[in-house]
C-alpha cells in the first residue's frame, strides 16, 4: 500500500500539495481560467458523501465571486454544477476535459456552517491561482499570498476600488498611491470595486510589478502607477 505524503497546504484556499511515489502518474490538463466565460459548460468531477465517483453537470454562473464570508480568497468561479461534500479538491473541467478550477466545498457550504448539500451554486479555486498555489508549496511547503499594503472601501457605490487607507513603508505607499485615490484597472482589467482589486492583486504572484490606473473620486486626474507586490 503506497500512502500520500503531505507537501503543504494553504488553509487560505482550502488547498493542498499530495505526493505519492508510483511511477507514470497520470495527470489532467490543465486549461487556462482566465479564459472561461460565463455560460461556458462546466463539470465537477469527486466522490459526494462517499458513493462513488460522480460527474454533475452545469454552467459557469458567474466570474469573481468574492464576499462569501469564509476566508479572504476572493476570485472563485461559480457554477450551478452541484458540488456537495467530496467534490472538494475535485476537478472543475471544460469540455475539452481540461482542469479550469478546483471545487471548494468551504466555499459551496459558506464556511461548513452546519450545512450538508448542495445549495445550488458551488465555488471553484480558478486553475490559474492554484496552480501557482502548487508550485509555491512543491518549492517550499508554504505559500504566501500577494498584497500592496492598503485597505479598500468595500462599501463604495463607485466605479472602481476607492483606497481607505495606506499602510506605512508599503507597496502602495512607495508607489505613491493615497487615501482617497480610486483604482480602475490593474494592467488591462478593468477594476470595478474594492474587492475587485483585491481578486486582480491575487490573481498575480508576489513580486510581480502591475500598472494600476488611478483617478481621484470623482475620476479625475488619471494617471498610472507601477506596484510590486508584497508578501503577506
């Protein structure tokens, strides 16, 4: 019997590195996540409540989902495939079979609240951020998450992410973003609210240097800025 060894795991994404060693393994393909669009046919393919392999069937719902009150991830897919206890650390396939997400049942369940099925919608890790996810915890055994250092108004009715506040000897201060200036895209994605910056910084790695476009509240004075991503 060959048993699993545990490379790491990222409790922030509900994520984790397995290693068994058995020669040629096979291995799913993975497909890009950034390009999935709403409405594209999506699979969930795990083992619900311990009967058995399934596939549920269903559509891409919605992209960048954030909000769901269980960690503070906030980029999953959602899909109305049912994803139930089991399907978690499955596979989110496209048609081509390719792996475009990974189903998290924290997220299906809102955090594992007393709830046991599926409540119609589930949530999926894009293949993208677990990837990297991956990589990160093969190299090290941990992972860290990207960050500039500035908190957002999440409660804003306008467009983009308004900066509340800006942590000292951070990311963002270096870049010379303030209080008050408003992001409105992050390289060429638009940024329509503050925790759509949050899921544009995590969709990228630590380091990674991103041109943010920056007007003031009333989309005024708009210029560019170049951050680079701290470690959190």
């Amino acid at each position: 019997e060959t048993l699993a060894r545990v490379i790491g795991s990222d409790p922030e994404t509900d994520l984790a590195v397995l290693k068994i060693d058995l020669p040629n393994l096979p291995a799913i393909t993975l497909g890009r996540s950034d390009n999935i669009r709403i409405g594209d046919v999506s699979l969930a393919i795990g083992n619900p409540f311990g009967v058995g392999q399934t596939v549920t069937s269903g559509i891409v719902s919605a992209l960048g989902r954030s909000q769901l009150g269980i960690n503070t991830f906030e980029n999953f897919i959602q899909t109305d495939a049912a994803i139930n206890p089991g399907n978690s650390g499955g596979a989110l396939v496209n048609m081509e079979g390719k792996l475009v997400g990974i189903p998290s049942v924290i997220a299906s369940l809102g955090g594992g609240q007393g709830q046991s099925g599926s409540i119609g919608l589930g949530f999926a890790i894009p293949s993208n951020q677990a990837q990297r996810i991956a990589q990160d915890l093969i190299e090290t055994g941990k992972t860290s998450h990207p960050i500039i250092g500035a908190k957002v108004n999440t409660g804003s009715d306008i467009f983009g992410a308004e900066i509340a506040d800006v942590d000292s000897g951070s990311p963002a201060e270096e870049a010379g973003l303030k209080k008050g200036d408003v992001v409105t895209r992050v390289d060429d994605r638009p940024v329509e609210s503050g925790v759509g910056l949050i899921a544009a910084i995590r969709s990228h790695k630590v380091g990674d240097t991103v041109e943010m476009t920056v007007t003031d509240s009333n989309g005024r004075n708009e210029h560019t800025v170049s951050v680079t991503l701290g470690a959190e």
